[in-house]
C-alpha cells in the first residue's frame, strides 16, 4: 500500500499513526534506489523525520534533503528535528555533540553534525526548500516557538509532547522545521 506520509527511522515508537513507518535498512535516506523502489517522483506529501539528520555529515544531509525534495508532491513538507546546537545547556551539548551518543550496537551511528537553526535552514535552502522554523534556540540560546499542528506530524522531543519540557522551561529541546517543497 502506497502512502503518502512517511516517517524516517521510526524506531521502535509511532507517535504517527496512519504514516508509513520506515527503518533506514529498507529507506536510507542517502539511498536514491531505495526510494525509487518505495516511491514515485513528486508522490509523498510528508516526510518526518526525528532525530535523524544529526546522524549525517553536512553534504550527507544536503544529498538526502535533495532525495526528499525529489519526492515530495509540490506543498509537501519534511518535518525534521534534530538537536539544538545553540541550547545553552553543557549536559545537553556534551550528549549531543559530534562523536557523542549512538547506540551501543550500532556506533557508526552516533552523531555527524549537531545544528543550529542557521545551519539546517541553510542545508534545507540549498537543497530547493522554503523553511518555517516551528521550535529552536536563538544564538542567545533563547528558546523560541512558532505554532505547529501535530496532525501534521509529531515529534515527541518537543516543547510541545516531550514531558520533560511541559512548563515554564525547556530541558530537552529540539530544532524543529518545517522544509516545504513549493
């Protein structure tokens, strides 16, 4: 069955429901066959993916935008989160940073490159997109929120579903965009 919402490395949760939920052994992003077996150019009208792109170098993640951008439907989007790299927190920074935490099992997995607002919105530019910023921190390290829908897709690290962030404050943020195929 062809959907046309899809979410990147799902893990083990679907926050979801009605999405495809995929793994990156059957779509890697960087993967242009994959997605060419899954899906029709000009075909999906979402792509989410949460806490994924800090796992690809810069160019990595500029040639996976450009692999979305092919197959999103014009108006589609990617909903992407990654970790915030102007939050001013030295815990959070220290788990996040390059080299820091993948899984155990699996270490290649472990972060490439930890954003800022700046840097993701200019990677998701270059690759044809227009960028609405939803949740990020300013170079102040001022936590910043835009309205957003979940029906549009859910990202749990959020302001607005992590419980860790419920309150005055922020413990846990993401960056969070909407990249828009226009």
């Amino acid at each position: 069955m062809s959907h046309e919402k899809v979410v990147i490395g799902a893990g083990e949760y679907n926050n979801n429901p009605g999405w495809r939920q995929t793994q990156e052994t059957e779509l890697n992003l960087l993967n242009k066959n994959d997605w060419i077996k899954e899906f029709s150019e000009n075909s999906l009208s979402a792509i989410l993916a949460e806490h994924v792109w800090e796992h690809l170098t810069y160019q990595e993640g500029k040639a996976a935008a450009k692999n979305c951008f092919e197959f999103l439907k014009t108006g589609g989007y990617v909903r992407c989160a990654v970790p915030d790299g102007f939050f001013r927190n030295e815990t959070y920074q220290n788990m996040v940073k390059v080299g820091g935490p993948g899984p155990e099992d699996h270490p290649a997995a472990s972060h490439k490159y930890v954003h800022n607002y700046k840097t993701l919105t200019h990677l998701f530019e270059e690759a044809g997109f227009e960028v609405r910023l939803l949740e990020y921190c300013d170079e102040a390290g001022v936590f910043r929120q835009n309205e957003w829908e979940g029906k549009e897709g859910v990202i749990f690290r959020s302001k607005k579903y992590d419980p860790r962030n419920q309150g005055d404050g922020v413990a846990f943020p993401s960056l969070i965009i909407d990249a828009i195929k226009n």
